[in-house]
C-alpha cells in the first residue's frame, strides 16, 4: 500500500478538527445566556464566602467537612449516616434531565452546563483580546509575529487565571475559605489541596479553552443517548426549511428583491444566505441543514437570525424553537406518557427527599450487638450478652442522657464508662453495655428494649428493639 492510499484510508477514520471561531451577537437569549453566566459564575465563587451564623460548626454557609464527615448547607447538616441523601439528590437529577431533554430538548446543555459555562466566559476573553470573529481567523491564519504571540500569551494567561479561581474556589468548598487562602499562599495548605487546584487548573484550560465544542460532540455521553428521550414533539432548534426555501430556493436580496411581497410572489426563500446563523454557532453546524447532534440548543442562531429579519422586516422566526410534528403542521402536544412519567418520578422522589430530611430525628441511637462470641455463660451460671451502643447528637446543643432496659425479668445492666453520657452538638458517643440473667429461661432468646431517656424531662424517650440470646 503507498503512502498516499494509507492516508487516505485513515482519513476514513479520522477528521482534522476545524477550529470554530463564533462571533458574538445580540438578542433575547443571548441575554438569557449572559444572566445565566453571571448567576452561576457569582454563586460559585461567592458561595464559599458567604457568612453562616451557627450556634455549633463553622460560619460558612456551605463547608464540606471531610475530617469530621459533616457537610454545612446553611441550615442543614448533613452527617455521615445521611449519604443516602446524595443518592436522592443524584436520582432526582437525572429525572429533572429526562424531563426537561423530553419537553425542551438540549437547553440545560445550551444554558447550564458547566462545559457552556465556562467556554462562553473563555471565547468572551478571547474576543476581547483578540478581536471579533474575522479579526480572530485573520490573526489565526497569519504567521507569527511579536503582536500574535503577544495576543495568544495575553489570553492563554487570563484562561490560565480563570482555571486557577476555579480550582481554588472549589477547594474552598472543603475548608475554611479564609484559613484555607491564607494557608495556599503560603504554602502551608495540605497537599491535596495543590493537587486539585493543578487539576482543575489545567482541566478547565484545556476543555473550556482548547477543546471547547469537541467535549459536546466527542466527550460527553449525552450527546449520543439523548436521541433516546426525544420525540417528533420535543422542543429543537429549527430552521423553517418551507419559508426559508420555498420553490426557488434563497436568495441574497437586492433593490428588485428586498421586499417580502415580491419575494413570495416569486417564490424566493426569506433566507438571504447571509451565514450569520452558522458563524455564531459555538459548535459550528449549520442549522439549516436539519437536526444534528452537535446542536446544543442555545438559540443564539435564532437570535442572529431575528436580527437580520429585524433589519429586512421579515417577521421573526425563519429559526426557532419548535418541534418536528409543528414543522410538518402536525398536531403536537408535549404531555406524552413518558414525560408524565418523568414527572411522577421527580415528584416521588423530591417528596421522599424532603420528607426524609424535614424528618429525621435530631438524636440517633443505634445498637448493635457484640457477635464474637454472642453470649457468655459465667462461673456461677449466669449468661451474659454484650452490647455497642451509639448515641449521635444532631442538635445544636450537648445533650445528656441515661441508658436503661426494660423487657427482662431477673436481668442486671452494665454500661461502660457509665449509664449516664453527654453528647456534644454534632458529635457521637459509643459506650459499652453488657446484661447479665441469673435465671436461664426454656428459650433460645428474649427481645427486649434499650431506652434513651433525656435528662431532665427535655424530650420524649428513644426506644432500640434487640434480642437476648441463651444457650442452646
């Protein structure tokens, strides 16, 4: 095989990526978009810096303790024992995703992710530097000189910044955020906390500022299964092939053709052809040759397009949010079976959740008995079983409590250190407990009752059912 037929057998198989440039434009999404961005971008690196007042724990309303396996979410503590929330909250994320992709297509990857997040703020800082969109593909195309190495240094350096306040802000989430700042810079934060800002430093430069739309159409599993969750009736990003076209196709306008009435009257599309569509596309594609996968939804097509119908006085709408079924003049309703049952879904689950953390009980006692071996049989006949007992403390307040039994005739309680324990606010305690029976019943086990009792009259008692075993 020669070279050349090598090349172009691989090239089957491969694509030379083709850098995509979008220009900026104006309009109602682009807006939405814009707000969307500050949003986020003010959450996430103010977050760590808000002021919490809590009567036990730090003053930070969001802090996730990994040393003292407690997550801070301004009001809530969420503890070790509560992970299973975390399954809750990922369950309702993806109900919330099918739901949202079966009624409106793509717009949490065209509004909210992270990946669009990120890029839009990196193609913003190379457009101010660089210039707008032919500006940037001049410069791209030219050779090297003093002014493009310094205009390439100047943006890679403010993307480097950007990757760096974000890994830093991250870590931030983990420690108090202005020990933990002082503590980086110098250089007495643990290592851990180096590693990930090097990271997400370098991760954010390289997808946000170097990938960009290649993570959308190569990375990310979305793109190839959300086609599972559409329908002729999902809500797309559409270009009005019968208007845009019509019989004659499009044409760029002149005096003779400009006007609407005469464009119809020749069959001539609204469709100038003008290609603004497809240069602020930031992944590229070209709407007007139907649905792709590549299509993230962000309608800033749809923007550039109403502008130039604006400047024409062409209505709106040439692109727009739509659905196949509406393309074809099909009747078209959103309130499909499996959306529906998306929504049921979230709703069970979202109820589950909150009911299970307006719920829970702010004092835990777990009991477990002591297997190895599961009873004794002392010197002068009497049987022993041994008991862990542990008693969690979620109030905002130390706690004190007594440790008693009931539901054994004939039966004497051994606590270690003591029956009687105080728990600091968000704190445990384990004691030891052992039962000791003088008199050996005609049974292989007894159930009985651990009880919790508060000091002081401050609560209503804990009960834990066990079993007491007796040989055979």
């Amino acid at each position: 095989m020669t070279q050349s037929s090598h090349s172009a057998s691989a090239n089957q198989f491969t694509q030379t990526r083709i850098p995509v440039y979008p220009r900026s434009v104006k309009g109602r999404f682009r807006n939405i978009k814009t707000a969307i961005v500050i949003l986020a971008y003010g959450v996430y690196f103010l977050l760590p810096w808000m002021p919490w007042s809590r009567t036990h724990g730090p003053n930070q309303a969001v802090l996730f303790d990994i040393v003292g396996r407690k997550f801070y979410i301004f009001d809530l503590v969420v503890y070790a024992q509560d992970i299973f929330w975390l399954a809750g909250l990922l369950i309702i994320g993806a109900f919330l995703l099918f739901f949202v992709t079966g009624i409106a297509g793509r717009v949490f990857c065209g509004y909210f992710c992270f990946q669009t997040l990120w890029t839009d703020v990196f193609v913003f800082i190379e457009r101010l530097v660089q210039g707008e969109r032919n500006q940037r593909i001049k410069l791209a195309n030219s050779p090297w000189t003093v002014n493009k190495g310094a205009r390439y240094a100047l943006t890679w350096l403010l993307w480097i910044g950007v990757g760096f306040l974000t890994g830093l802000s991250f870590t931030l989430y983990w420690g108090d955020a202005s020990q933990l700042v002082v503590a980086f810079f110098t250089a007495q934060a643990p290592f851990p906390a180096y590693a990930t800002v090097l990271f997400l430093t370098i991760s954010t430069f390289v997808m946000a500022g170097m990938a960009r739309e290649q993570v959308c159409t190569y990375m990310c599993p979305y793109a190839r299964f959300q086609s599972a969750m559409f329908d002729k009736d999902t809500l797309i990003i559409a270009y009005d092939e019968e208007r845009g076209e019509r019989a004659c196709g499009r044409c760029k306008p002149s005096k003779e053709n400009a006007a609407r009435e005469y464009r119809q009257s020749e069959e001539l599309g609204d469709c100038i052809d003008c290609g603004y569509c497809v240069q602020v596309c930031p992944v590229g594609i070209d709407i007007r040759n139907g649905l792709q996968y590549q299509c993230i939804s962000c309608a800033l097509c749809v923007d550039a397009c109403d502008t130039i119908m604006d400047a024409l006085k062409y209505p709106r709408g040439l692109i727009k949010y739509t659905s196949e079924n509406a393309l074809e003049h099909k009747q078209s309703s959103r309130f499909k079976l499996k959306n529906i049952g998306y929504a049921v879904a979230l709703l069970i689950v979202s109820g589950l959740l909150i009911f299970s953390i307006t719920g829970r009980e702010l004092i835990e006692m777990h009991v477990e008995q002591i297997r190895q071996p599961l009873y004794v049989v002392l010197s002068d006949g009497r049987v022993q079983n041994r008991f862990s007992i542990k008693v969690i403390n979620k109030s905002d307040v130390r706690q004190q409590f007594k440790i008693s039994m009931q539901g054994i005739t004939d039966a004497q309680l051994e606590v270690r250190p003591s029956d009687e324990i105080s728990v600091e606010s968000g704190k445990s305690v384990s004691v030891q407990a052992g039962i000791v029976v003088a008199s050996v019943p005609d049974v292989k086990q007894i159930d009985f009752k651990f009880i919790l009792e508060p000091a002081k009259d401050t609560g209503e008692p804990l009960i834990e059912r066990s079993s007491f075993f007796f040989p055979d």
